[in-house]
C-alpha cells in the first residue's frame, strides 16, 4: 500500500557558469541523484530549474551603460518620471543606476505605505496620526520632516535616503514625491518610465489616456540588444536583477528551447514523458514581513505543455464531514477514493471543491521549487517533484 504522496528533491549540480550545456548539466545531475538515492522516474514527473542558472548560462547580461544608452535613445528630453519602482538594491538599484547616468533629472513617484511587492517606506503608525492619508499626495520636504526617520527592518535602510545617494552619485537631480495615484507624475514631466511590474500595464496605459507623452515601462527597456548586450525580447528589464556593481543579469530568453530540449534527453534516458519548467520567484506572501516575494514578472517564465492549467480537487474534509459523516475507518478511505475515481472534470463553483484556490499548476509548483532551492547557498538550482498529480485515489 502506497504511504507516501508527493516528493520533493532539491538536486544538486556544478556552479553553473557563461556557457555551459545546461540541459545536459541538469540530465547528468538528475541521473547521478537517481543512481546515489535510489528513485525511479516515472510519467508526470517534474524537473525545475532556477531561471538564474538559466540566464546565467545562456551570457544574458547588460551593462548599467547598456541601460543608459537605451534610455537616452527613448528619452532625449533627459527628464523623466520614474513611477512606482520596488525598492530593492538587488532588483532595481543597477537600473536605477543606469537612468541616472543617462538624464539629467528624475522625478521618482514612489507609493505609499509600501512597495507593490511590500517593502515598507514609512511607520504606518506615523502615518496615522499625520495629517496625511492613503489619497494624499506628500512631497519630499513633507516626507522628510514627517517620515524619513523611518528604517527597514530588513535592510537597516531607508530606501529614499539610499536611491537619492546613489542618483546623485551619477550626477543627476533627483526629486520625491508620494502619491498612490499615477498621474500625479505628469504634474512634474511627460516623459515617464513605469516601472512597476504587475501592474504595469494599467499604469503606462493611465498615463497615455491622460497627456503622457513619452511612456514606456521597464519590458521596453533592452527588449532588443543594444551595443551586442543581452536582451529579453518580452521582458525587458523585468526579472532581472544585480550581478556586478556595473551588470546586470537579466531574465532568461531561451526557456522554451531548454525545457523541451531537456524532456526529450530525458524521454530518452529514461522512456518516461517528465515535465519541464524554468522558475523564478514564488509567489507566496511573507506573513511576518509581508513581502510579497514575486518580484520576477511571472513565476515561470517556460514549461512544457504537461503543466498548463489549474488543479481540479476535491475538499477531502469536506466531504468526509458531509457526504460520508457516518463512515470511518477503511470503509470512509475507500468512499472517498470513488469520490476522487468519479469527480467532474470541472469542479469550478462545486461545494466540494471549496478552499482549493485554482490557482495555476506553475505557480504552484514555482512556488514550492523557490522555497525548496531557495536564494543562498544550497546548491540545488534543480528542484525535482514526484507524485505532484497524485491523489488518494492513486495507489
């Protein structure tokens, strides 16, 4: 009798490097894990990989130069407005950098109480007690005599303090302002470069509707090579993230090639069809911190055909107190097995399907793989996930 459901292996691989074979790599890594511990593949398995080895090993990187040239291409005017950017040193500080060296102004609308991933720029508990609100529009002298005092918990940091150093560092001015509403930027300039990320789409589209002139986000900024760098034709600048004090890595482009390529290696290594993914960024929200951690533009960025769609369950305690409320025992366990065997192919707005969120297979699977392999020094960039398509009824 089968006793355990699914599980999940971080492998571990070489540091990967500019250049590799990245699906053999991951194939040879794979088949020494399966020879050292013992397992079977079988169909439905499924093999993650990081999308930082991916873009690693395809050379996808930009220089802060790179980022600068780009934008002084779509913004000759050299003043621009920078909109709702997440305040990370690992994800937007390079890119920061590169607009600073390319104008000559920036005007920064940052939102408030938070980030839209969570990263805090003030004390709530100040704010309350303030003259302002959600809907109030604060400026940098406002924010300074009543907020700046604030620090991150994380970072020991106040982000304002540190994008304004490092703005003035490439001889730029730099302006704040505090607003939850887009179009208070063009109250201060035209040319606007959003660089939000999953809402970027309603905020260039608000600022076209209402007088922008120049707007682009950050999925416009070296979407095609400039100077012979790395691009990402769909996303841009999105997904990337620091490498050097001078380079950027950005998100990978060649996803789709390297997980159909690594399921054919591995249909025919082992006769079985296992599904493929390149991950990024869970998308799971820190309940202490609040972070939401999806800073990437999506979770997967690639995956094979075996992974679209959402999952369609049954609410096993529900139906054990309901349906089958005078059964225990074995005869309980096998009533809900034909329950699972007979269930409709689509329980969307079924009772019995009620708290199963369908949210999407890879999302779900990018976010159990994030917290498997994590962001530091595990060495596991490959995640590999057995029995994820199971249920009860599988013996």
């Amino acid at each position: 009798m089968r006793t355990v459901g699914t599980v999940v292996r971080g492998i571990r691989t070489p540091i990967i490097k500019d250049g590799d074979d990245l699906a053999t790599i991951v194939v040879d890594s794979l088949m020494n894990a399966k020879e050292n511990e013992g397992f079977e593949f079988r169909d439905k398995d499924v093999v993650a990989i990081t999308e930082a080895v991916v873009g690693i090993s395809e050379g996808n990187y930009a220089t802060v130069d790179d980022v600068a040239n780009d934008l002084v291409n779509k913004f000759p005017s050299k003043n621009i407005g920078v909109v709702y950017p997440i305040l990370s040193r690992n994800r937007f500080s390079l890119i920061l950098k590169g607009i600073a060296r390319g104008m000559d102004k920036i005007t920064m609308l940052l939102s408030f109480p938070s980030d839209e991933v969570g990263n805090g720029i003030l004390d709530e508990d100040v704010l309350d007690k303030s003259e302002f609100n959600l809907s109030s529009t604060i400026t940098e002298e406002e924010y300074n005599k009543t907020f700046s005092s604030w620090i991150h918990p994380f970072t020991g940091l106040n982000m304002v303090d540190f994008y304004r150093e490092l703005v003035k560092s490439e001889n730029c001015e730099i302006e704040f302002v505090f607003s939850n509403n887009p179009k208070e930027i063009l109250n201060y300039t035209k040319d606007v470069l959003a660089c939000d990320i999953h809402t970027r789409e309603k905020t260039k589209k608000t600022l076209k509707e209402n007088g922008g002139n120049n707007i682009y986000n950050l999925t416009d900024v070296l979407n095609e090579p400039i100077n012979n760098s790395g691009f990402n034709p769909k996303y841009g600048l999105l997904g990337s993230n620091k490498s050097t004090e001078e380079r950027l890595k950005l998100f990978p482009k060649t996803g789709d090639t390297l997980v159909h390529k690594i399921q054919d290696m591995l249909k025919e290594k082992t006769g079985k069809t296992i599904e493929v993914m390149v991950y990024g960024d869970g998308a799971f929200k820190d309940p202490v911190g609040h972070i939401w951690e999806l800073a990437d533009p999506v979770v997967s960025p690639a995956y094979t055909s075996g992974l679209e769609g959402t999952p369609n369950e049954l609410k096993l305690k529900y139906i054990s107190d309901n349906k089958f409320a005078d059964l225990r025992g074995e005869e309980l366990k096998e009533a809900i097995k034909n329950e699972i065997r007979e269930k409709d192919n689509n329980l969307v707005g079924n009772m019995a399907s009620q708290g199963t969120t369908p949210r999407r297979i890879t999302d779900l699977i990018g976010s159990l793989c994030d917290l498997t392999s994590g962001s530091g020094d595990k060495g596991t960039p490959v995640v590999f996930v057995q029995g994820y398509f199971d249920n009860l009824s599988n013996d």
